[in-house]
C-alpha cells in the first residue's frame, strides 16, 4: 500500500511539476526584439512609448539588442547578420539600407520597418497593400511630398529659380526619389542642377549626409542659400526649412506591428502604411540671416519655428 501511494504520488507530482517546471521557464524566455539603425535619438524614444503603451517594458517582459551603423550603411549588412546570430525574435529596422540589409540577412525572422522608402520597388515588398514575405511596416514616402517641400521652399524665397540636389546617384534608393524631384520642380516653376550657378539647395535625408548635416547647414548659410530638407534636424543646424513625415509618429506607430506580430500576426499579412502626420519645420533666424521675410501665414502653418 505503502509502495501504491508513492507511486502514485510519484506520478502526480510529475504531472504536476512537468508544467510548472515548463510555465517557468517559458515565464523567463522574454521576447527579443533587434533594433537595426544609424544612430539613436528621439524617434527611437517615441518607439520605446509605443511599446509602454501596449504593455511591454524592456528588462522587464521584452528585451532588445541595439545595433548602430553610426552613418556608415555599408556596416548595416555585417550589424544584420549579427541579430540574426542573436536568434532575436524579430527585427526593427529605420531605414530603407538597414530593411535591405536584413532582408538579405534572414527570409524567416519577421522586419517591421518605422521608416523606408519605395519598398515596393526595391524588392522588400510584393505591394503595399500585401508585402508577402517577412517584412512590413511604415514608408515615408507620400503623394506629392517632395512637390510640396519645393513649393513652401518657392513661397519663403520667392526668387529662387535654380536648386542644387545633394544626392546619391549610386544609391539603390535616391534615383527614384532624385526623378521625384524632378517632377516636383517642374511643377513650382524652378529648375534643378547638380553643380554651380544655383540659389537653393535642397539635401536628401540620407546616411551620410545626415552624418555630415552640420557641414551642409554651413555651407548653404555660408554661401547665402536658402535649403530644404527632408529632416527637422537639418533646421535645427541652421537649415532653413524641412518638411517631411513626423518620423516620431511612424517609430510610435511601429510598436503596434511588434505587437501583432509577437501576438501571431504574419507580417506579409500586414500592408505598409503610409505617413499621416507631416511636420513644417521654420528656422526663423537663419531666414533673417538670408535676408527673407517669412509671411505671417507660412509661420502659421508651422509646425514649429525655430527661433
């Protein structure tokens, strides 16, 4: 008898402990999220929100490895390849090289992108509406964007006629928006040129140049240039106007693809969105450097003026 209730308390104490002893450690296996971008700032803090705001806490019930390419893309492949090492559960990435580069890195861990450009066409998607595959996310690519920014350039500084491009013509990426620009100038009634005789200047938000933003803000302010661009950052160097999509609200909105996707959701199942909050940043000093006056209903407009 004595033998007949060890045995059967033997027994169910297995049962019992086996899913205890499973539910533990499942409990401590938390989520792994890798982060692949050029460098921290704001937007990646917006992300962070995103992700408290749906309930996880990194440290606490999600952890994240951070990979920086520091203004280099050519490093994001061999940083790629490391979180897939890693075995982390998913990859988000905040630019088009960095998808790219993990694209290249892994077919099966899901990518959810907070910002990229043409995915469609550069191979990362099959469509925005259905991207198949394992990546999605956010573009910041919108109708008639590029269009928009020469004409608020137009409307601060009415006598600018010829605007230098500063681009990447060996870029994957840049051609297509380049074409863009082209299109948009045509229709605000300036021409665009890639070397000397120009009265503007508008940069292109990439790596290397928003590695070197500070030198490109000097230089058109130096040479008395009004600029655009595609980042606030550029502004707050001493730029005179960005007008891009908030990249803070796409890095928040981002969090809600991570949830669904650790939930189950498969990310070819997801269609990439597009921006709906655009932000007009002003450098009001640098536009009394230049000798302009920027009308009342252009500040009005801003989003915010930089004094």
């Amino acid at each position: 008898m004595a033998d007949r209730r060890a045995f059967i308390g033997g027994v169910a104490g297995g049962l019992l402990a086996s899913p205890l002893a499973t539910f533990a450690q499942q409990k401590t296996k938390l989520p792994r999220i890798g982060i692949l971008g050029s460098t921290y700032g704001t937007a990646w803090d917006a992300f962070r929100l995103g992700l408290r705001e749906l309930g996880y806490v990194e440290g606490r019930n999600i952890t994240m490895e951070w990979r920086w390419a520091e203004g280099e893309p050519n490093r994001f492949p061999e940083l790629a390849t490391e979180l897939v090492e890693l075995k982390v559960d998913l990859i988000v990435t905040s630019s088009t090289q960095a998808a790219l580069a993990a694209k290249q890195a892994t077919s099966s861990i899901p990518v959810v992108m907070t910002i990229s450009s043409y995915p469609e066409k550069l191979g990362l998607a099959e469509s925005l509406a259905h991207p198949g595959g394992n990546i999605t996310g956010f573009s910041n690519i919108a109708p008639e964007l590029i269009g928009k920014r020469l004409e608020l350039l137009k409307a601060i500084a009415p006598k600018v006629s010829r605007v230098a491009v500063l681009w990447n013509p060996a870029s994957r990426i840049e051609p297509y928006g380049f074409r863009e620009v082209l299109a948009g100038a045509s229709v605000v009634g300036v021409a665009t040129v890639t070397a000397s005789r120009s009265d503007a200047l508008h940069a292109f938000g990439n790596p290397v140049n928003f590695k070197h933003l500070q030198l490109i803000a000097d230089f058109a302010l130096r040479n008395l240039l009004p600029s655009s661009y595609e980042e606030r950052a550029f502004v707050e160097a001493g730029g005179l106007l960005s007008y891009a999509p908030s990249f803070i609200d796409l890095h928040q909105r981002a969090a809600s693809y991570v949830d669904k996707i650790l939930k189950g959701a498969k990310p070819g199942d997801l269609p990439i969105q597009q921006p709906t909050k655009f932000e007009f940043v002003i450098n009001s000093k640098t536009a009394k450097a230049l000798g302009l006056t920027i009308a009342r209903s252009l500040l009005v407009r801003a989003d915010d003026v930089i004094q």
